[in-house]
C-alpha cells in the first residue's frame, strides 16, 4: 500500500501479430483465469500481487515468443477517485448473481439426476465458485451471499446422496473390547456410500470376520440385536470430528495402522469435506460407478471390499518404504 493509502496495480500492455489466432485464444483464455479487465483492446487491468504479476510476465512472454510486443507496468492512481473507479471495474456481483440463477435452475431437477449426477453437480458447484471466488479481488456482500448459497445447496445434494446422514455427536471414543463384538449383526441405511461402505468393510475385516450386515430402509428400522452404524442413535457414528470409519478406529484401537490412517482421511474428505487428499477423487469415482451398477448393497459391498483392501495394501507398503 502506498503512502497516501492506495494500492499498486499493475497493467499489461501487448500487441500479438494478426494471424496468430491461436496463441491470441490462449493469450485471452490465460488473462481471463487470471481475472484481467480489458481497460482496451490490449490493454489488461489487475491488482498487484506477486503471484499475479508473475502470471502476467509470463502471459508476456508468451506473446514475445510469438513474435508480438509486450509491456508489463506498474501503474498507480491519482487519487481516491481513480482508485475507487478502478475497483469498481471488478466488482463480481453480477457474475455472483449469475451462479445464483444457475443454481437455483439446476435445484429444480434434483429429484431426477441419479448418484453420479449428483456427485457431478456438487464438485461443479464447488468448482465454479472457488474460481469466482479467486479473482474477487475486493468480496463483499455478494461474496458471502453466494457462498451461503453455495454451502446450502451442496446441502441438499448431500441429503440426496446420503438420507439420514448423521449429526455430529459431541463427546470421547471409548476403547471397547474386539472380542464382545464377534459374530454380531451390524445394521446401517441402505444404498451404501463411502463413509458405510469403509465401515463395512472395517468391520469386517478388522472387528468382526464373521459379520453380517442388514441395510436399513430408515434407521428405525434396526433390529433390537443389531449393532447400528452411522445414523443417528447408532452405536457408532460420528463423534466430534469424526466421522463412522474413524469413530469405529478409535473405538477398537485401529489408529495406530497407519494404512488405516490415510484410508480414514478418505473418508474423511468424501464424507465431510476438510484437507484434499490426492486418492480421494479416485475412490469417489469407483464409489460412484459400483454405486450406479450395482444395485445390491452386498454385491456393492462385496465390490468396494476389494477396492478397499488394495488401497490398504498398497498404503501398507508406502508406510513400509517410508519406514526403510
């Protein structure tokens, strides 16, 4: 910022040679994600920051290679005035306004789109208000409306995908005793998704081998015996920050495989949302095309085991190598 409190910006001055249609699409697409506005032809506004003013030398090298002129400056307002007029040149209200409308369109067809669709809609949502939200250089009351907005709707996508989702239980994990739970019929809603397929499978292959398991039309529907999971009033769902998979970790001592762990932040990510993890987007689309094949929650089951075991195996081995 600058002595009489107004902020440096920086302007991109650049001629291409006519017939380079290509590098000149490229050239507009580069200034576009970078959120640039056209004060001219040729002639791109940003505020200074040095990720951004790197961007912009390198969109200027690019058209010096293609043989056109590129000059990248510093330029400064005269005034509060000419600040404030520049600023308005960015404000994104109307594009916020735009998400909005499309957002409430794609809400009226939700009831129809299958689980992939979904799951489509709700990383594009995501997706095309963080990239809005990353060239708004100066947020506002449009920002947090749209953000509200944005948070609300991936909502109801999620109460598509997954009725009955659990609340977060507030309290500890006690330690419980493997063996009082052998032989044991487990209970949890049908139509599997990641957080009680991985329980399923965790049980199975870690608590209880000789498990067998009811899918639940609703959660009252439980039999007395079963031992419920991930619904609320089920002896193990989610617990403070942690959702099934790591509630039934902590519960019978798992944490310390760390095979386990990185399966558990997976989950994590897919089920609540938090730290990215680079294998999440993998299992999410295998999770999501066993989903639409298979109607069977114990053919899903079945499917989704193998999955599971190999990443397992395969994080065991990295864990062993990290070790060596």
């Amino acid at each position: 910022m600058n002595k009489d409190g107004s902020l440096p910006w920086l302007l991109l001055v650049l001629s291409l040679p006519t017939p380079s249609a290509t590098a000149r699409m490229r050239v507009w697409r580069a200034l576009k994600a970078l959120g640039c506005m056209a004060l001219r032809d040729g002639a791109y506004l940003l505020p200074q920051g040095d990720e951004r003013e790197a961007a912009l030398r390198e969109i200027a090298d690019d058209c010096t290679r293609e043989g056109g002129v590129a000059w990248l400056v510093r330029a400064q307002p005269r005034g509060a005035d000419d600040e404030a007029s520049w600023r308005v040149l960015f404000d994104r209200s109307g594009d916020y306004a735009e998400l909005r409308k499309a957002w409430k369109e794609a809400n009226r067809g939700l009831g129809k789109l299958g689980a992939s669709e979904l799951a489509r809609l709700q990383r594009r949502i995501q997706r095309d208000f963080e990239s809005l939200r990353a060239i708004d250089f100066f947020p506002g009351d449009a920002s947090t409306e749209a953000e509200a907005a944005c948070v609300e709707f991936a909502k109801r996508i999620e109460a598509l995908l997954s009725p009955d989702e659990p609340q977060q239980a507030a309290g500890g994990v006690a330690r419980l005793d493997v063996t009082a739970y052998r032989a044991r019929t487990w209970a949890t809603r049908r139509r599997l998704w990641v957080d009680r397929v991985a329980s399923a499978w965790l049980i199975r292959r870690f608590i209880d081998p000789e498990a067998t398991f009811v899918w639940l039309a609703t959660p009252s529907d439980c039999p007395p015996k079963a031992i419920g999971f991930d619904f609320d009033g089920a002896a193990f769902t989610h617990v403070g920050e942690r959702v099934t998979f790591e509630t039934l970790m902590a519960s019978f001592g798992l944490d310390d495989d760390p095979a386990l762990v990185r399966l558990a932040a997976i989950v994590h990510h897919l089920d609540v949302g938090g730290e990215p993890v680079p294998e999440a987007a993998g299992l999410e689309a295998v999770m999501t095309g066993a989903r639409e094949r298979l109607q069977d929650d114990d053919a899903l089951l079945a499917e989704m085991s193998n999955v599971l075991d190999s990443l397992h195996a395969h994080f065991l081995r990295a864990a062993a190598q990290a070790r060596t």
